[in-house]
C-alpha cells in the first residue's frame, strides 16, 4: 500500500455537519492536489452516528482512519492527537462542517512550496451582519494586544508540514491561534483568500460565557506570544505600576502628616498605599521568579529556528 503523502486530519467535535456528504465533498477537494493522501477523523466524545457513517466508508474501501476519543478533551486535543497519528508530510485540517468550497484546498496545499502554513480566509464574507461584526471585534480586540497579519482564525481550513505541527504545542482552545503561534516560532505562514461554503452562513449567537472563555483566550495568547519568555516585563510593568502609586500615596500622606499636621490614625488611604506597595513588591517578585525558570530551562527552550545552512 502507497503510503500517504497527504494527511487531511478532521477534528469532530462540538458542531457536526452530515458527515458521508462531507467527505465525498472534501475527498474531491483533496484529489485535486494530486498526493497519495489519508483522512483522519478524531472524534472528541460521543459520535455514533458519525462513528457509524465513518464505519460504512471505511468498509467501501476509502482511506479513512478513526480516532474515538474517551470523552470530550476539546479541538486543541483532536488536533494534537490527529498530527501524531498522521503519516504524511503535509496536514490539511478540515472542520467537521462546511467553510470554504472544497476545491479551494488545492491552492492551500500548492502555497506550501514558499511557506510553511498557508490558511483559509473566507472572503468575500456572505455571513449575516452579526457574524462578520463578532469577527471583526475579535480581531480587533487581538490585534489591539499584538499584531496580526490574519483576518480569519475562525476558519479552520489550513494547509501544513509536518514539521510545523511537531514544534507547536497546543492546548485548551489554542487552535484557532495555530497560525499565530506558527509564526511566533519563525514558520513562514500565508493567508489565502478562499470562497465561502454557502451551508456557513447561518447567524451564529453564542452564550455569554463562550464570549467570556474568547476574551480569556485573546489574553492567553497575547501573553504567551509576547511575554512567554520575558515573563519580568509583563509582570514588571503592572508591579511598578501598583508600587508607584502606593508609594505616591504614601507619600503625600507622609507630608500631609508631617507639614500640615494631618492625622494617620483611622485613614483607609494609608492601609491601600500600603496594600498597593505590598503588591507591586509581589508583582515583580513573580516576574523574577518567571524569569530564573527560563533562565534555568534556557538549553531546553529552543526559541529560534534554523531555516537552511548555505554551506
């Protein structure tokens, strides 16, 4: 048996598309490319319906591999799990429900010749209003803690060497970030304008707690990309900050006191200054504390990437 040049990995998870439709849909798409290739379908949790149609295609004699997760572990999971079990050299992860046309993938893979990852943008954006105004605020809210070139982390159509997907460790709801991440590390990463898939431009209205858990992951992300290794001057800086203050405060309550005979006794601005110094002190102990960690780890952090040696 040939052994597959290409690995389209498929995470199912929360949202679920009718599953056989899909891959006779995506198998066209990937037979465009021209590879040997597989299909790799991790299913996070319970699926017996896809796990069933999945079963009836693999008995038809398509190449698919099936992945049951114990429980529910998230996208970030299926993914990491799915680039593991993975024979190719190059990954294309596809969303268990429509977003671009099928065969837009082909172009995905073709732009790996320059680049290292090369993902979708749905453009032009046929979505309801609502939908193109929350991604717009999320990108903005993001490019506002740091800068990014993409318009589209919400698609999760991306083409990618496998050497990509082996230097990237990814967790919790860090997958739409997978492209920021890849660039962070020095991967060279091309955002392609692709059609949208008409099936996915339903309104989409989430809870507010899936609004909450997308700011907590645009804080995450700004941290990790800007702060990971110089922990002290994230921490440093909101330490001297909370210290200033409280020592301001201190200040002027020590001169009130001392020139204008102001009383101390039964003053809460005395215990906040106080409070405030004791805390900016701490703040920058942490970040101190970060930075020995990376000091001691240094040898095992790679945080540069060798593209070639012209020799």
């Amino acid at each position: 048996m040939t052994k597959p040049a290409l690995s389209a990995i498929v995470p199912v998870t929360e949202r679920l598309h009718d599953v056989e439709s899909l891959y006779w849909a995506y198998k066209v798409g990937i037979e465009a490319v021209g590879m040997a290739y597989e299909f790799i379908y991790v299913l996070d949790g319970d699926f017996p319906e896809a796990l069933s149609a999945l079963q009836g295609l693999r008995q038809k004699g398509e190449p698919i591999k099936i992945i049951a997760l114990a429980k529910w572990f998230g996208e970030a999971a299926a993914l990491t799990i799915g680039f593991a079990e993975a024979a190719g050299d190059i990954f294309v992860t596809l969303p268990a429900y429509p977003q671009i046309v099928p065969d837009e993938i082909s172009r995905l893979v073709a732009g790996l010749k320059d680049y290292d990852m090369v993902i979708a943008r749905r453009f032009p954006r046929r979505d309801s209003i609502l939908n193109v105004i929350q991604s717009k605020v999320f990108h903005f809210l993001l490019n506002t803690m740091i800068a990014v070139p993409f318009h589209d982390l919400g698609c999760g159509v991306r083409a990618l060497k496998r050497r990509v997907a082996e230097e990237l460790n990814i967790y919790g709801d860090q997958h739409r970030f997978l492209p920021l991440l890849a660039a962070q590390q020095g991967f060279k990463v091309l955002e392609l304008d692709a059609a949208q898939a008409k099936e996915d431009t339903f309104k989409r209205v989430y809870s507010p707690g899936v609004y909450i858990r997308r700011m907590l992951d645009i804080l995450t992300i700004a941290f990790i990309v800007k702060f990971t290794r110089k922990p002290l001057r994230f921490f440093g800086l909101i330490g001297s900050f909370t210290l200033a203050l409280g020592t301001l405060g201190a200040v002027y309550l020590a001169i009130e006191r001392l020139y204008f005979g102001g009383a101390l006794a039964d003053r809460p601005a005395l215990v906040l200054a106080v409070l405030m110094m004791v805390l900016g002190f701490q703040t920058i102990a942490v970040g101190l504390i970060g930075e020995l960690i990376i000091f001691t780890h240094t040898k095992d952090v790679k945080e540069y990437r060798v593209e070639r040696i012209v020799e």
